[in-house]
C-alpha cells in the first residue's frame, strides 16, 4: 500500500487507555556486542559481511558493509570489564543492544515525548557526533537505541568517523531531551540542536555493558 511507503507514517494506538501518535523509526541502524574475542569478531565479520573497519580504539570498533556509517559496534570486555573472571558469561558477551533510526529530530522527539507520557522513559541520552540517541530497555531488559542522525548525508556521518574528533570523544555528550524538544518547538533548526559540543564533558557509558 502507498501508505506504507511513506516514511513519516504516524501510527495512533491505544496504551493504557490512552490515544497516543507514535512515530516508528525507518529502519534498522546497527547492532552492538560486548565480546572478549574482539580479533576473532573482526575477522568472522570481514569475511561474512565484507565488513570494513570505521574507527577502532582500545576499547570499541565500528565496522561496516554499505552506505550507513556504521552496522556492527563491538566492545571489548577484556577493557571496559577486566575485572570479570568468568569469560563465559552469557549474560554479558554477546547483543549488548539494537539501533533503530529516525528520519528527523522531531520524529525522534516527539515520540519521547509520547513514550514518556505513558511512562516509558530513556535511561540515556547521548549525542554520538555522528547520531543522536536515546536508550531505552524493555520489560525483559533488553536494550535498544532510539537514534537520528546528525548529518544531512550518509556520506557526512561516515566521513565523522574518519575525521580527528571521534578519537577526542568516541562515546559522546549527554543532553537532556526536553531541553532539546522546547528548543524544536520554539523553532531551533535541528542541524544546530545536533551539532556536538567538542568541548563538553565526555559521556560514560551507560546500560548493561557497564552495569
């Protein structure tokens, strides 16, 4: 159907007794994994998916296959979690959480907002540099990321992990989305909202991973 095609779609469904607009993100983004194998996750992934590295540190590496500046993100345990003994811990290796990507800040907003009302709130707010997210987890604890980018173009996005700021702030800075939100209403232009502060306070990380 046409309507299905269009990217803006506005669901209206009913939660708790109450009508609410929910904007459904466009797409899957990426996925993320903690893992104490990280050599071994690289090379499985480059030879699978023809993936190719984005940006690597110590700690974290994005990879790869098309246009989106990043599908894979693996964290390496034996950095972010060194003191854990048992190696084979399932319930810490392996999907630490699943993106989802929006067409605009105002889908991504305004769905906060309608989450919100019925008291399903983020647990993290975090500008990337090259995506703006918000983390929630469901009622089994699983993880996702709720996300936007913060360039015009795949290609701008891709060429941010390529540039010198990601290795001065590979995780981001947090905002506070209602701040965010007023500052859309009274009509802020959203290439100004998501551009990072290079000089703000580095964001840990926060979730399961580091729990």
């Amino acid at each position: 159907m046409p309507e299905q095609k269009n990217r803006v779609a506005i669901l209206l469904i009913r939660s708790k007794g109450t009508a609410m607009t929910i904007r459904p993100p466009r797409q899957l983004a990426h996925i993320v994994y903690r893992t104490r194998r990280l050599a071994e996750m690289l090379d499985w992934y480059a030879t699978v998916f023809d993936a190719k590295v984005q940006y690597q540190n110590p700690a974290l590496a994005f990879l790869t296959f098309d246009d989106e500046h990043h599908r894979f993100a693996f964290a390496d345990l034996t950095v972010i979690r060194p003191e854990e003994e048992d190696r084979g811990n399932r319930g810490l290796v392996g999907v630490d959480h699943v993106a989802w990507e929006y067409d605009s800040l105002s889908d991504l907003l305004e769905n906060y907002a309608q989450l919100k009302s019925v008291g399903i709130k983020p647990y993290w707010a975090v500008n990337h540099g090259m995506s703006a997210s918000l983390y929630y987890t469901d009622p089994d604890g699983n993880q996702m990321e709720l996300s936007v980018d913060c360039f015009p173009s795949k290609a701008e996005a891709t060429a941010y992990f390529h540039g010198e700021q990601i290795g001065n702030n590979p995780v981001g800075v947090e905002y506070d989305p209602e701040d965010w939100l007023a500052k859309l209403r009274d009509g802020a232009a959203e290439s100004e909202i998501l551009r990072m502060d290079p000089d703000g306070a580095v964001s840990p990380i926060r979730g399961a991973m580091t729990a």
